[in-house]
C-alpha cells in the first residue's frame, strides 16, 4: 500500500529531533487500497501462499472457489461422534470474511481476507443485504462516507446474478465489484464473436452501481484453457466506477498463477484520505511504570468514600471517580508505542538507550553496546518466557517445536522410487513400503550385550493426597503423560 505525502512535502517515515532521534506520526494517511483477487480452484495450498506473501502487500484479497477442509467435530444430538465442520484457511494477519455454516453442501465459494492494519476501517459482511453463500457483500468506513466492496463467483447457471439483480437497491456506494463471472462475451473476449444471454442482466446490474467495466493494463485471458480441445479465455472481471483513479489501471499477472488455471487481478483503488492509526497507549508488564500504576489506583480506591451509599446518585459518584481514577493513572504512566512489522516483544528501555546513542555518534564501539544490549534483551525475556511455560503453565511441551504441525513446503513433492505422491494410495504406497521394507527380516541383537545393564529402580510409596496434589498441577486441557501423547 502506498501513503500520500503530507502537506510539507515530507513522507510519514519520522522526522530527526534535536537529539538525532527519530520522532513518528501518529496518523499515516491512506489515499488507496491494494486489490488482490483470484480464483484458487480449492486449493489449499495455493491460498495460504498467497496470504503469506501478500500480508505486506495487499490490503484486500478477494477469493473464488476457496479451499474447503475438515476442521473438527462438533457436537450433534443425532451423531454420537458429531457433526464434521468445514472452514477455510485463515492467517493471523488477515481477517477472514464468509458466509460459513460448517456444512460441506452449499459451502461459500468466495472469501475475503482484510488485513489486520486496517482495522481502524471497521469492514463487515453484510449478510442483512445479500445473504448467499456466492457474494460477498462488504462495506467499510472511509471518512464520513460508507463505502462497499463486492467479491463474487458466478457459477454456470448464474444464480449469483440472479440474487444480485434483486437486491442491487439496498447497496450504497460501491467502489469494486471483482470476482469469476463465467460469462463468454464478445465485450472483453477478442476470441469470442457473440453476446451471452446473461449481458442483459450484468450490465443491470452494473448500471444500479454506477459501475462500469474496467479494462486491463495488459489485457489478456484470465482463465488458461486445461486441455486442447477448450481455448484461453476471459471470466474474471473488474467493474469499477468510471470516476475512481483505478479505473483502467489493473494487471493480470499470468506469471504467478501457480496451480489455478486463473490468474490474478490486482488493482490499487483510490478512496478518500483516511486516518490509520499506527500507535497505541501501553505500559510494559513487570516494569517500574507497571508498579506506580497499581500504586496510584490502589490509593485512589482507598480514598474514595464509601460510607454513605444511600442512593443511584451516590453509587453512580463512586463509579464515576473510580473512572477517574483508572483514567487518571493509565495516562500518567502509560507511553506511547508506535505499531510496525518491526516490533519486537522482547525489547526493552536500555536497547532504545543504546540506539538512540549510536543514532547520535555513530560510533562503532556503541553500536557493538547496542549489539550487547539486544542479546541481553532476548536472554532475560526468554527465561522469563521459560520460567513462566515451566513453573505456571506447567506445560514444558509447549517449548518444543517438534510436537506442532509442521507442513510441508508448498513447492516441494513427495517422491517414491522417483514418481510423485500426487494421491492418498500412492502416499500410503510410499509409507508402507519405506517403514515395513524390512518386517521379515532377521535382526541381529549380539550388539545389545555391550549395553550396560542399568538395575531395576522401584517406585518410592506415595500417598493419595500427593498424587492429587501433583495433579492439580497438570493443565486441564492436556491429557496426562510426561510427553504430552499418552
């Protein structure tokens, strides 16, 4: 995404004090939202590649045909194992948007991920406009204005169109309409030499918006052909309003469709200039700052009177001063933190003493100080980490990565006797015969007699109460076993 310069001419990137250190803005300006849309067929794979590489990219990811994947069981009063839910991918640096009811039939066949940074735009899924499981219906704040973002996949009968063109009247400004329309016409096909049956409803629907059909930079087909017989064509479109400074302006990048035989849309919409926060109000855990906070509550609680509550109006006094009192401490004590991909938990007052430092001589032996102080930094919170996983969490497990999912490269394929594993029975083929390869044959043991022979150790006797004690230290969540697996 890209911010416009500000009045003076300077770019919202911090300004030098008279110390040498770099002051930040509160507000950046945004101008424009970065558009990313495609059809990934259901793959899975494909989505969460695309989410992992757009997260500094993209502002909005418009989805068609997402994956659909078993995520768990949840409970049923007909089903003694329960009812299987379905759900599609999500990222901690997007927010997903879909129409999901867990069922496997009729299941969404669009999504739309926001990024988390720009949450200050409040997006919803309008669901009271258009309740379908093929649009997405989406509006946002933009200054005083609400604008709306519509994601969609037309399938071969166009029942997404057919919903659409009944309730065009209740949508309000729409800045883009994006999505698999699966109509061949003539209009944005060179291949083609006819109009569909279906134009007459899209361009009323396109009409109600005050949208109009947006040509590409670099027009080309947007779904490549998967056999012979069928040609490249043109099903994914933009309809965007005429008077936007995207309009005209998107690419097809054919180069990065990876394993969907659509490629990708992307587009930078402009909007009116928006304030996004970029700094928030915090008082760092364990900290001197901390400690005065409680402090100044604990004594504002103690001095507000209590004796004589005998009425609304005097509770409601005592509630508005512990108001006060709260309000009163977090602003004196609190700092103001400034949000970027950069933060680190870990970093403490004396690495921005020991930066700020070198910012001001430039010299090496307080860059190798700063250096220092950021070694120091990771050693004390992770043993703070380790101590807490250890002593409160009782859940040592949680410090070892082996015992998490560990998925597979996305580009990589599992080979077996020089063929891929692109299915369950070859996978199986290949697991079966790497770990039972050798299930009759002999094994010598003559080398276990040179392993010393340890004695046996009975169990010390230990009490009822003990065993409960030791117990109630374990978490309720985790089954017991000291390798978190029995």
């Amino acid at each position: 995404m890209t911010y416009k310069e500000s009045s003076r001419g300077q770019r919202n990137q911090g300004q030098l004090n008279s110390s040498g250190c770099r002051q930040w803005k509160k507000f950046m300006i945004k101008h424009n939202l970065k558009i990313f849309s495609q059809n990934v067929r259901k793959n899975k794979t494909l989505t969460d590649i695309i989410l992992e590489i757009q997260k500094n990219i993209s502002d909005i990811i418009f989805i068609q045909e997402p994956p659909r994947s078993l995520l768990r069981q949840v409970l049923s009063h007909t089903n003694p194992e329960g009812d299987s839910y379905y759900g599609t991918p999500n990222h901690p640096d997007w927010s997903l948007f879909i129409q999901n009811n867990g069922n496997i039939e009729n299941y969404p066949r669009v999504a739309t991920y926001i990024n988390k940074r720009l949450s200050r735009m409040r997006f919803s899924l309008r669901k009271d406009l258009i309740n379908h499981w093929d649009i997405n219906v989406i509006d946002f704040h933009n200054g005083q204005d609400v604008n709306f973002i519509i994601n969609i996949y037309s399938d071969s009968n166009q029942t997404a169109l057919q919903v659409l063109r009944n309730n065009t009247r209740n949508i309000g400004i729409t800045i883009i309409m994006t999505g698999d329309f699966n109509i061949r016409d003539s209009d944005w096909d060179p291949n083609i030499q006819y109009h569909s049956i279906h134009m007459e409803d899209l361009i009323s629907i396109v009409d109600s918006l005050n949208l109009k059909l947006a040509t590409p930079a670099n027009p080309g087909p947007t779904r490549y052909a998967d056999n012979q017989w069928d040609s490249n064509s043109v099903l994914d479109l933009m309809f965007i309003n005429p008077n936007n400074l995207g309009f005209n302006k998107h690419t097809l990048n054919p180069d990065i469709c990876l394993p969907s035989d659509h490629v990708s849309l992307i587009i930078e919409v402009g909007i009116k200039g928006e304030n996004i926060d970029c700094t928030f109000q915090a008082i760092k855990k364990d900290s001197k700052e901390e400690k005065a906070f409680i402090r100044d509550i604990l004594k504002g609680i103690r001095n507000i009177d209590t004796s004589e509550l005998k009425n609304q109006m005097d509770i409601q006094r005592c509630a508005n001063t512990l108001s006060t009192t709260f309000k009163d401490a977090w602003t004196t004590h609190s700092s103001t933190k400034r949000i970027t991909k950069h933060s680190k938990e870990w970093w403490n007052e004396q690495c921005t003493v020991c930066i700020n430092k070198y910012h001001e001589t430039g010299d090496i032996n307080n860059w190798k100080a700063f250096k220092s102080a950021i070694c120091n930094a990771k050693r004390l919170f992770f043993d703070q980490k380790i101590q807490e996983i250890a002593m409160t969490n009782k859940r040592p497990w949680d410090l070892m990565n082996w015992v998490r999912k560990k998925n597979l490269p996305a580009i990589k394929a599992i080979y077996h006797e020089g063929q891929p594993c692109n299915n369950l029975e070859a996978l199986w083929n290949a697991l079966h015969n790497s770990y039972n390869s050798v299930e009759n044959r002999s094994i010598k043991t003559r080398f276990l007699n040179k392993i010393d022979q340890c004695d046996n150790i009975e169990w010390l006797p230990f009490t009822g109460q003990e065993f409960k004690d030791a117990i109630a230290k374990c978490s309720n969540v985790s089954s017991p076993g000291p390798d978190h697996i029995i």
